[in-house]
C-alpha cells in the first residue's frame, strides 16, 4: 500500500530507499501544473519543478510536520517561481507577453506545430478562450469547473475536495459549463473533434 | 402521462450540460434523446456543446504535459537533487590537511587548558605579578570588543545589502497580483522585510564608533522603508510602489548603500 503523504516524507527524511523517488513521482505531475500556472512556459516549468524539488530533498531534515508535504513543496516551488518571473521581467526577451504572441523561440518547442501554423492558432486561440471563460466564472463553479476538466476528477471526488454536498457540485458544474459554452459559441469553428 | 410529455426545444436546449455531464436521470435523459432524435437543431446544438466540452481538458490546461515523459523526469530530478548533495557535503567538508591536524590541534588544546587549570591551583606565591597579569587582560578586552564592532560592522554591511536587494526586486520586477487586476503581490517582500527588521537590532547595538555614524543613519532610514513595506497588503496598488520608488530616488538610498558597503567591505575604518 502506498504510503500517506506524511508517511512518505517521513521516509524521505530517514533517507529511506526509494522514498525519495515515490515523492518526486507522487507531486511532479500536480507541481507542474502549478508551475505552468506561474511560468506557462513548458521548460521553464519543468526546470522550476526540478529545482523545487532539489531544494526540497537538500532541506528534507528541516521539514516539519505542522504542514502538509504537499504544501511544503508548494511554497517551495511558488518562491522559485516568482524569482524565475523576476528574472525574467529583467530580461524582457523572455518574457510571457512574448510567448503568447507566438514567440518563434518558444515555438519549436510544441510538438502540435507540426500539424501547421493554422491548426496551432486555432489551439492557442481556443485555449485563450476556454482560459478567458473560466476565469470569468464565480469561485465556486471556476473550482468546481477546473477540478472536473483540468484535474480530470470525479464529481464525487470534487464533493469530498470541497468538503460540499454532491448536488452543490452538480449544478455549479452545470451553470459553469454552461456560462463556458456560450463564451465559446464566437470560436466554433476553431473547436475540432477530440483526437482530430 | 407527464413522463411521457415530449420535451420542447427550449427545455432540452437548458439541459445540454446536464446531459454532458451524465446528471440527468434515465426518465429525463429518455426525454431529452427522444427530442434530439426529432429535432436536427437541437441535435446539431448538442453536438456542438459535446464536443466543446469534450475539447476542455487537461490538454487545454496543460498543453505539454502529455509530451513529458515522466518516468525519466523522475529519475533525472532524484540524480540532480543527490548530485546536489554530495556537492553540498563536499564544500562542507574541510581539507586533509585540517583533517590531518585536527587530533594534534585538539591534544594542544587540551594542555593549554590543563596548564590554565594548575595555573589556578598554584600558591599566590607563584602566580605572576598583578600589574604583569593586568595588561594582557586589557588588550584581550579590547580585541573581544574591537571583534564584535567589526562584526557588527559586517553585519550591518549585509543587511543593507539584503535590504537594496529587496527594495530592487520591488520596485523593479513586482509580480502581478493573481487575485487582484492591476494590483501586485508583495507578500514574499512583506515577509522578507519584517525578516530584515528583526536582524537589525542585531547590529545596532555595537555600532557605536565615532565612523559608525553613516552607516547608522541609513540603516535607520531603511528602518522606515522596510516598515513600509511590512505593511503593505498582499496585493500592492501600482500607487504604493510608486510612492515607495520616490522615497527611495529622492533619499539616493540605493547610490548610498553600494558607497556605505564598499566602504565597510573594503576594510575601510571610517564610513
């Protein structure tokens, strides 16, 4: 069975076999994404999520357990991330404006630009949309929104994230997408099938 | 029956997301399939719907995220991080020479402390004359005290340092506040300013130096930066940085910084 998360670091913090390993493999993927959320540039991401978690192994026996792992990390993670935008709003080439104006330099870097420049518009254009959408929606239906699409999670699970009722998260869903969908009636044609 | 009452367009068109999400029960989804099989509109308008929101996910989100092969992200993050630490313990570790003398420097001190302990236990008698005994003390007081003022010294040096950083990060490069629109999120700042604030006490008190005087006087017109700083919310209007950016041009705090830490730095006596 796998260890619980403060299981795990205790583990990691006694230099146990592997621990390390199963931590790194147990947050990445989540660290990514709050990477990404920062940075949205993919290597900057990645890079971020390494060093956090270079910081995190040589700090391990400064851990306390007061807050969750996960959270540790978090902060950790979010710190490096804020000195990375510092950086890089000192050397403004790199900057976030650049990326999303289809900065040449971050393009080779998508694999998707292999099926043509018209098809990779109309992605960046539809997930500046969907972004636009989401962040317009009340608290509650952009979590609950988020956590059923971005986190791919259950509604049940949502319910017992949220510590709220199922129903609660049901018509939030409903009224999110719903709100969504007309946002993106004005980009129909850029919306292709699944898999497409 | 009411159950068997065809759905209008309107009807099935409000219950499209529901029908998505699978959270209509099986007598209404019978209704809103049968509407759908009799109506192209609202049929097309589903598709539609369908597919929008199948588009939404993960991949939308996190567009790279599935290139990522993570196994091998993993075991390149768990090298790094024991790369990283082996590097650390090395740095750490001393020479073989100190390692070499360590046993003999430890012997060494040993008799040193061992002579001071039959020093003490000898008659009157054979203890040195009180005025030869009294001017070594004096000059190991003053040693101890000249040390202290220079490591206040360099203290303070480091704190103003730390501080002209923290005031450059903000009011060059602030980051933009995610819960608030034009705002900016301060809060490591704050943090860090109420950091400094603590350690400076640290320094004062042995700065009292006739050529100490300068390097006072700043540290204490810091003082009233960084408060304002701690005090800033966790998003910062445009207008409060501004403000803080005047402070610190019409003060020349930062020119001040790098001539008062050169100075101390460079081995200088006088700031």
């Amino acid at each position: 069975m796998a260890a619980d998360d403060f299981g795990l670091m205790e583990a990691v913090r006694a230099d146990r076999e592997g621990a390390f390993e199963q931590f790194v493999e147990r947050y990445q993927k989540r660290l990514y994404r709050l990477a990404w959320g920062y940075l949205r540039q993919h290597e900057d991401a990645l890079d971020a999520v390494q060093e956090a978690m270079v910081k995190v192994y040589l700090a391990r026996h400064r851990y306390r357990p007061d807050s969750h792992p996960y959270t540790w990390v978090s902060r950790i993670l979010a710190n490096h991330c804020l000195d990375m935008l510092r950086r890089r709003r000192a050397r403004p080439e790199g900057s976030l404006e650049g990326w999303q104006e289809g900065n040449p330099g971050h393009e080779v870097i998508d694999e998707r630009n292999r099926d043509g420049p018209h098809r990779e518009h109309a992605r960046r254009e539809f997930r500046r949309r969907v972004e636009e959408a989401v962040s317009g929606l009340p608290e509650t239906q952009r979590e609950v929104f988020t956590l059923r699409h971005f986190e791919e999670m259950s509604l049940e699970e949502i319910a017992s994230a949220r510590g709220c009722a199922l129903g609660t998260v049901k018509s939030s869903l409903h009224r999110a997408a719903a709100s969504v969908r007309k946002s993106l009636r004005q980009v129909e044609g850029l919306i292709e099938e699944p898999g497409q | 029956m009411m159950g068997r009452t065809p759905w209008s367009c309107r009807r099935t068109r409000g219950r499209l997301t529901q029908s998505f999400y699978r959270l209509l029960g099986s007598r209404r989804q019978g209704a809103f399939d049968r509407h759908l099989q009799a109506c192209p509109a609202c049929r097309a308008e589903w598709e539609a719907t369908r597919t929008a929101l199948q588009r939404i996910d993960s991949a939308t989100a996190f567009p790279f995220e599935s290139q990522v092969d993570w196994r091998r992200f993993t075991r390149e993050t768990v090298a790094k991080a024991r790369q990283a630490e082996s590097a650390r313990e090395q740095k750490a570790l001393p020479g073989p020479g100190w390692r070499g003398r360590r046993p003999l420097l430890a012997w060494g001190g040993s008799l040193a402390a061992l002579l001071v302990a039959l020093a003490m236990m000898l008659p009157r008698s054979f203890r040195p004359e009180a005025p030869q005994t009294a001017r070594p003390i004096a000059v190991s007081a003053e040693s101890t005290r000249s040390l202290q003022h220079n490591v206040a010294r360099q203290g303070a040096a480091r704190y103003l340092r730390d501080s002209r950083s923290l005031l450059v990060s903000l009011i060059e490069a602030p980051v933009r506040c995610r819960r608030a629109d034009g705002a900016y999120d301060l809060s490591l700042e704050r943090e860090r300013s109420r950091q400094l604030l603590r350690k400076k006490n640290l320094y004062l008190g042995s700065l009292d130096g006739p050529g100490d005087q300068r390097l006072v006087d700043l540290v204490e017109q810091l003082e009233a930066l960084l408060l304002q700083v701690s005090s800033f919310d966790d998003c910062t209007t445009a207008r409060q940085i501004h403000d803080l950016r005047d402070a610190i041009e019409s003060r020349q705090i930062l020119m001040r910084i790098d001539l008062v830490t050169r100075t101390v730095e460079g081995g200088g006596s006088r700031v």
